[in-house]
C-alpha cells in the first residue's frame, strides 16, 4: 500500500490527527497529518476535525486519488466571472463555494453585508494551484480580460460618474478609469449635465485599448428600449395608465419610462394649472396615461393629469355659469386677445374686441364676464363685464406669415399677430402640375385672407383665392368646411396636437 493510501486509512480510522480549517485541501490536511504524528507526541492530543474526515470519507475515488496525486487544478482563469455561496464569513475573509475543489476566498470588505449562504458575483484574479482569490473589483490583467469579454458579448456593467471633462464625462468601472462621450450619457440628456456626475449607471464597453476605454450607456437603453419594443407596441392602446419613471428633464416637459418604452409628458400635461418640470427629479415615480401613439416614429405622448379631477368637470357648470361674473388672472396676451385663469387648470379667452378699452398686462387680476361655454371643445369665451358688443370676427381680413410645416394637404402659417393659419391645398395658388412642397418651404413668408376663424381666436382657415378666382370666398367656406368649422376646425386641432 502507498504511503498516501496509507495516509487515508489512518486518517479513516482516526489513527491521525485532524485539524485546520474546513476549507483547506485535503491533500494539505494529509500532510500536516503526516507531520502531526511524526513530531513528538504533546501533552494534549488535538481534536479530531470530523466534518473534514466524513467528508474525506464521502469523496468520488477518483477525485480522492487526484487529490492524492497532487493534480487537481481549477479552470478558473484570471479575469473570469464567477458565481458562489458565502459558505463562512470572517472579520477580514470569507470563504465563497464557487463548484472548485476547495473554496476561494475573498476579503470580507468585498462583499458588504453579504452572508453566509448568499449568492455574490466577484471575478478571479488569482489562481495559484487552484486556490482562487476572488475580488468584486478587477484590475491588471483580470481588468484587461473583463472589458474584452464584456465588449464582445454586449455585457453591461456597473460604474460610477466621478466627473465632467470637455466632451464627456469621467466614469469608475472597478478599479478602471473610463470615458463616457456626452452623446452617449443618455438617449436625451438632461439639460444640467452635472445631474449625472455622482450616479452609478449601467454602461456597455465600446471600446478597450489599454488604458482607453470608452463607455456608453446610450447604447444600451437603445438595446433595452429595442428588445421590448414588439411586445410594448403590441399591447397598448391610447387611455392606458401606467406607473412610470421620470428619467430626464426638460424645460418643456419630462420623459418617463413606462416599461419597453419612453414617452414625454409635456410641462402642460404634468398637471392642471401652471406646472413646472423642475419640481420633479430623475428616478421620480409618475403615474401617466397615454393621449397619443406613433409606432411608425416610436413617439408616445402622455399625461399626468388625472382626467376625473379635472377642473372642467369639478368646476364647470357649477361654480362657473354661463353669465357670471368672476375674477381672474391674466396668464398671456396675444394680438387677438387674453388667456384668463379662473381657476388652477381652467382658462378661458378674453377676445380683443371684447376687452372694453385697455388691453390687460400678464399677471393681471381682473374681472370678466363668462359669455360662453362650449363642452364640446372645453373653451370659455370671456367678456369685459361693461362690454356689451359682439366679438368683431377677422374672417375677410388680409394676413401675412412665415410658413412653419408643410404637409401633403396644406401648410400652416405662424401669423404676425401670434395666431396659427392653416392654409388647405385646395385654397393654395398653385401653379398647374404642381404640389404643396414645390411651392411652399418653411421659414417663406405667404400672404392669404382669413376664411374662417376657430371659436377659440387662437386659429383660423386661410385662404389665397381670390374673389374672381373663386368665385366668392364666403361661397368656398361654407363649402369647405361642410356647413361648419368643425372638420377644417378638427384638422388643424389635429395638426396642432401632433406639435
């Protein structure tokens, strides 16, 4: 029988003695076995370790007798990722059950509040004769090896923002330095870009050369957003509520993250009233709901406002009546008129003509008389309280404006008094054989009369036939628009919401 046969047996048979951690190789258990009973007997035997003799006992021959012949080596490389069990924690190291011979170790700082029989990631970055030394950060050439293989198999990693420099930021992967370019910080980056420095974020490695790396977190929301994109799309409809995550802002508005996809809230949906976009911070919870879809360009609009509390409802018809007088703030003033807030969300329009002498200044209280309600579009037409005249209408008038779209079925006209004009194809001068985007492009100025003016003053229908050309422009508004404004008033509502 060999000796290391013999070690075995004795070892069985509890004619050797045991001690040492549970950990420890048990060829290296053997040994000092061998060394323990070939030195001078002490005073006191030490105590047999029977967890590491049952499990010495317990062991595939095969595996016993690699052990023996001293040839057991771990594939773990430098640089790999593994995954393990806490199976011991210490005050400075902890032992990790990684599926080896024996167990790796790591430093107990490494693994925070980990513990015995949690799951940890670490990477190898030191393997000597199988004995693993394992670390959550990597470096050296355990460094080298991880940013390869995360660049060539897309796979994200952690780091954290440590600062700006001109063109991007300074990000700590591990113990690696890196680069993020600006245009890759975020799908739409927030307008203080110091808002990033001090996050950790997910980034993929584009990159790798050296002491060079560059990193993008771009890329990867574009991945996410791309891998739920089918399942997101095939399973919404306009009107569905969601919880989502505020993950940037912008002074028109906030871009939320509903789940496989990113929708903007614009600032005049993130409430009923004047809201403000800076009231909200990235990782915010927002609940929203749908208002438009556009699978074809990925665009999705939402809303914040909960539509049973709006004010329209709570208010109208009830505390505002038609014939009442009220008092209200001036919030905006344009050439054809006053937008007057009579309560948080509810505004209603104080026509020029209807104003009674001096025009109001932003910021204004005044009283107003309401003339109007319309439910169907949820417009209030306001009067001065002396005013007693009808609204003078600008249907007939001659305008000029700058062109600001141009569609395959008309144009819109950003006017000089500030309202909208849309201008149809059919009452466009357009020379024979040809078409909208021929003759028009944007930034031109046009001239055109007013065909007809929406209930609200803030848009109206063009027109740039002429009496003689068209026989009579009253004739060509009611034709056009079928015997009301609604279908030429619904268009450029249409128009207008899609801005």
């Amino acid at each position: 029988m060999s000796g290391n046969k013999r070690t075995v047996r004795r070892l069985r048979e509890g004619e050797l003695p045991i001690s040492g951690p549970i950990d420890e190789d048990l060829s290296v258990v053997a040994a000092k076995a061998e060394a323990a009973h070939a030195a001078p007997a002490k005073s006191a035997r030490e105590p047999i370790n029977m967890d590491a003799l049952e499990q010495l006992a317990n062991m595939d021959m095969s595996d016993l007798a690699a052990i023996m012949d001293g040839t057991i080596a771990n594939a773990a490389k430098v640089g790999d990722r593994v995954q393990g069990i806490v199976t011991r924690r210490g005050k400075e190291r902890c032992l990790v059950d990684v599926g080896a011979k024996s167990e790796a170790v790591i430093e107990t700082l490494q693994i925070g509040e980990a513990q015995v029989g949690d799951t940890i990631d670490a990477y190898v970055i030191s393997n000597h004769d199988g004995e693993l030394l394992l670390s959550t950060a990597a470096s050296g050439e355990a460094a080298d090896r991880i940013l390869a293989d995360a660049m060539e198999n897309g796979t994200p990693m952690e780091g954290t923002v440590t600062g700006r420099n001109p063109g991007g930021f300074d990000v700590r992967v591990g113990d690696m330095r890196a680069f993020c370019p600006v245009s890759q910080i975020d799908r739409t980056a927030a307008a203080d870009l110091d808002t990033y420095v001090g996050q950790t974020l997910s980034f993929l490695i584009m990159e790798s050369k050296g002491k060079d790396v560059v990193v993008s977190r771009r890329k990867l929301l574009d991945k996410l957003r791309s891998e739920g994109f089918d399942a997101f799309w095939a399973s919404v409809n306009v009107g569905d509520s969601f919880e989502g995550t505020v993950t940037n802002i912008q002074a028109f508005g906030v871009f939320v993250d509903i789940g496989g996809a990113e929708g903007m809230v614009h600032r005049s949906e993130l409430g009923y009233g004047n809201s403000d976009p800076s009231s909200l911070k990235r990782g915010d919870k927002l609940t929203v709901r749908i208002l438009e879809l556009r699978e074809e360009t990925g665009k999705i609009s939402l809303s914040a406002k909960d539509p049973a509390n709006s004010p329209w409802k709570q208010a109208v018809g009830s505390t505002f009546k038609e014939g009442g007088t009220y008092t209200g703030v001036v919030q905006g003033v344009e050439a054809y008129g006053a937008f007057v807030e009579l309560s948080p969300g509810l505004q209603g329009l104080l026509h020029s003509s209807r104003m009674g002498g001096s025009t109001p200044k932003k910021g204004d209280n005044i009283d107003v008389r309401l003339d109007r309600i319309d439910h169907e579009r949820q417009r209030l037409e306001l009067s001065n309280p002396n005013h007693t005249g009808a609204i003078v209408s600008s249907e007939g008038q001659e305008v000029e404006g700058i062109v600001d779209d141009v569609l395959k079925n008309g144009v819109t006209v950003k006017l000089a008094d500030g309202r909208t004009g849309w201008l149809p194809e059919r009452n466009a001068e357009l020379p024979a054989g040809t078409v909208m985007a021929q003759r028009f492009r944007r930034g031109r100025e046009v001239k055109a009369t007013i065909l007809e003016e929406q209930p609200d003053g803030r848009r109206v229908v063009l027109t740039q036939k002429t009496e003689a050309g068209n026989s009579n422009w009253r004739s060509q508004k009611m034709s056009s628009a079928g015997g009301g404004f609604g279908t030429l008033g619904d268009m450029l509502g249409n128009w207008n919401k899609g801005k």
